[in-house]
C-alpha cells in the first residue's frame, strides 16, 4: 500500500492506493449468505466460510513509523450443522510499507 484513503477504527471497508498509484479497496460484508471479504468487490474468501463479523482498524503508532492496520474476522464454516458453525476468531496486524 502506498496510502490509505480511508479507514478508522471499526471500520467495514478500507480504501486505499496501492504502489502503482490504483485506488483499491477491501470491503467486509457481513450481511450477506454466506458474509464474505471482497477485494475491489472480488470475493477473497469460499462460499464455505461465513463470515459473521470483520472490522479494519487503521493507526499510526508514531510519526516515524508506517501505518498499521489490525485486521479481525469471526466466522465458521457455512453449514446448517450448528457444531461445525462453532466461530473462529482471527486478528492479525498488518504493517504497511512506506514509498
């Protein structure tokens, strides 16, 4: 990523330029069936997994350091078996590059 365009905390959808100067987005969408995460509206994620939350949260811890955006998505797995629906957590932090 060049710079984010826009993102928050808690955001759903992050906007931003990539290094050859295209603006991009990935976007959580929750409210579908099965929910998913979609790059430039393309579908990263199976029809297998339900996404069921996801949020983007964009910082900066100082001035001399890149950005960082912290990254959780909750899910299962897309069935009508309750045991195999039991939601999976995962948050992870995602260091920008600077150009």
């Amino acid at each position: 990523l060049k710079s984010i365009i826009t993102c928050d905390t808690n955001m759903t959808t992050i906007d931003y330029v990539d290094q050859n100067g295209v603006s991009s987005d990935f976007t959580c969408n929750t409210n579908l069936n099965p929910g998913n995460i979609t790059w430039n509206n393309d579908p990263l994620t199976s029809n297998e997994v339900d996404l069921t939350a996801c949020s983007f949260t964009c910082s900066q811890p100082s001035p001399v350091n890149p950005p960082v955006v912290d990254l959780r998505l909750v899910g299962g797995e897309n069935t009508t078996d309750p045991v195999l629906q039991s939601p999976i957590t995962i948050l992870r932090r995602i260091v920008l590059r600077v150009y």
